[in-house]
C-alpha cells in the first residue's frame, strides 16, 4: 500500500523532520517496512514516506527516491506495465539502479513530464520535486484507487497526505464540513456529485482523480489539470462476437498477468461475482502448470439468503485454489466500529465495507501482502 505525506511552505521554519515523522507516524499501518523524510536546500519543501515493500524489497528501493540529481520523488502505488516502460527508456539510454517501478516512473517523467501519465498502467498517487525548472508535480491514478489529500492555503502553504490523519498530524484544523454532513444524514450522500474534491472536512481537500496539480514552491500558486476521461462515445469497428470476445480476453488476461508483478505474496478475493471469479478463473490459468497455489479470502455468511458461497465454490471446484473465509457478525463489527470508523475518517454507505475491512484482515493473517 505505502503512504506519502508533505508540505511546501513560503516559510522554511515550518518544516522540520520532526513535523514530517509525525505525519508519516500517523499513516505507519500504510507502510510497516520503513520510512523516510526529506527537506530541500532551501528547507521549504519536506517529503516523507512509508513504505509497504512490494517490488525490489532492497533499501536502494526505499523512499523519498533520487534521480539524475535533479528529481525527488514520494509515491504510492504500483506501475504495472514498469517492465515494458523500462525496456523502452534503456534502449533509449536511460540507466537504472534498482529493479523498483518508482525508478522507471522517475525516467519516464524525465523524458515526457506529464504527458507520462498517459503511458502509465497502474495504480498511483505521486508527488515530484524538479530541482531544476524548481516545480512540484503532484498526479493520482485514472479511477482515484490510490488516495490523495491536500489543504492548501494560497500564498502560505501546502499540505499533502494518503490520508487525511497525515494533515491533521501538521495541526491542519478537523473541522466537519456542515454541508457534507447535512447531505449525508438527509439523502445519503458520500461524496459531492459536481465536486469531488469536496470532503466531509472544510480545511482538507481531494485531488480528483485522472487530474495532476502543479505547485510553483516560490509563490505557492497551484493549478490543476486533467489528463484523462473515458471516451464512451467510441464505438468499435468489429461486429464480430467471437473477435471482441478475443480481443476481450486478451486485454484481461495482459492486465490480470501484470498485476501478479510482485515480490512478495499476491492472492485474491473471491466474492463469488463475475468479476472476482474471472480474476480467479485467469490466474489459475497462468499457473496451470506449476506448483503455486493461489489463495483466496472470501467473507461468507451461512443461513442468510444471498450469501453467495455456492458461487464461489462453483470456482473452487474448476480451480487449484486454497480458500480462506471468514463470517463476520454483528458483534464483530459492533467491536471493530470505531477502528473502522479511524481507518475510512468519512462517512461510508453501508455496513459492507466492513465485510472488505474483514477480508483484507483474513489475507494479512495469512501472509498475504497483496
């Protein structure tokens, strides 16, 4: 998972290694495997890290990361296509020092700055300093999986986070948004329809996703763009049903592949829908073979009627898989409430996020990072 927390202000006494441990402390259950901090000569920007070791678990890996002594780097996420991107950025002269994707975004920003973000497949939230045109580029991933959060106040400061709790820990003010809490107590509502960088507090906002923020560090202006949108106007050529399903399952099968790029443990959840089942159903495909055994975490709730435990061991049936499941009850989550309620920091929809929260604590307690 990692974590990335910061701060750009006019004024250097405002940052400090002390100010940056806090904020990377208050997002440590991110990145268990380390940390790190740093602060420009001018001691107006520190970026700080935890680390969650994925890809390359050597310390040349770690975090905030160098490159051409020119860019510093905190990112969180995962590059899955960083192998083919690195191949290309060699032939073209590029040199690397570690096996990480973190190194290939660096050299990938190097060569093309934000038209990178494009070529990216993956999952990512980043902030990047530029020693030398002295700017700072913040990005986060097409569909937002990794999170970004930032309070900024024009001329003074900027203060950046995976969580909000990293904000907090800089003295940024909790204060509820009245608005945000009136919609969600009246209609439900988790989030803003025509601004989604609206949160449920008044002083932290959300970058979008698919959008990337340049800060000029001298001014402390800001401005944001954004770089993708679906283009769902598009039609495809082919009324072929047999090519599009080819053509489909090739897409699927390079995506599922890519995201099994990791050195240490990767499993799956399985809840017994289509989309878990096909991801089970592809990497059992790609291991057929050898002598792995996928593992997956599924949440099953015996007597209630639409639990979905058939389903998923009709895929267990067809798969060389070892489950794991777990039944959350109603005490369970009674007990867990308020962890939950410090993990999400907002105001969720339903009781089944805490049915994932249990899922992904299923996978931990089996050695399963990923």
């Amino acid at each position: 998972m990692c974590g990335i927390a910061g701060v750009i202000s006019i004024n250097p006494n405002k940052v400090s290694y002390d100010l940056l441990k806090g904020m990377t402390d208050a997002i440590a259950h991110r990145g268990p495997d380390g940390d790190g901090h740093w602060i420009s000569e001018n001691g107006c920007i520190g970026l700080g890290h935890r680390r969650l070791s994925i890809i390359d678990l050597s310390h040349d890996a770690d975090q905030p990361m160098y490159y051409l002594d020119r860019y510093t780097i905190v990112f969180n996420g995962e590059i899955y296509n960083y192998i083919e991107l690195k191949e290309t950025l060699l032939q073209q002269g590029y040199t690397f020092k570690t096996q990480s994707d973190t190194e290939v975004l660096l050299a990938l920003y190097d060569r093309d700055k934000e038209k990178c973000l494009p070529l990216l497949d993956g999952m990512f939230a980043f902030v990047l300093y530029d020693k030398k045109d002295n700017t700072i580029f913040c990005a986060r991933d097409r569909f937002g999986e990794k999170p970004f959060f930032y309070s900024y106040e024009k001329g003074k400061h900027f203060y950046f986070g995976s969580e909000m709790k990293c904000l907090w820990a800089a003295g940024v003010s909790d204060e509820v948004s009245n608005k945000m809490l009136f919609n969600y107590l009246a209609y439900g509502f988790v989030e803003n329809e025509k601004d989604s960088s609206e949160t449920f507090y008044s002083k932290s906002t959300r970058l979008p996703h698919a959008h990337y923020l340049k800060i000029n560090p001298e001014t402390l202006e800001i401005s944001i763009h954004r770089y993708y949108d679906i283009q769902w106007q598009e039609t495809i050529s082919s009324t072929n049903e047999g090519e599009i399903a080819e053509h489909f399952l090739d897409l699927f099968t390079t995506s599922v592949k890519r995201r099994l790029r990791s050195d240490v443990t990767v499993g799956s959840s399985l809840s017994g829908g289509l989309d878990s089942s096909l991801v089970v159903c592809v990497i059992d495909a790609l291991k057929a073979g050898t002598n792995q055994k996928q593992h997956t975490f599924s949440a099953v709730f015996p007597g209630f009627k639409k639990d979905e435990r058939k389903y998923m061991d009709y895929v267990l049936a067809k798969t060389n898989v070892q489950p794991f499941f777990v039944t959350p009850t109603e005490d369970d989550l009674a007990n867990d409430l308020d962890n939950l309620f410090y993990h999400q920091e907002e105001p969720f929809g339903s009781a089944s996020i805490y049915v994932q929260y249990r899922v992904m604590q299923l996978a931990k307690q089996h050695g399963v990072t990923v």
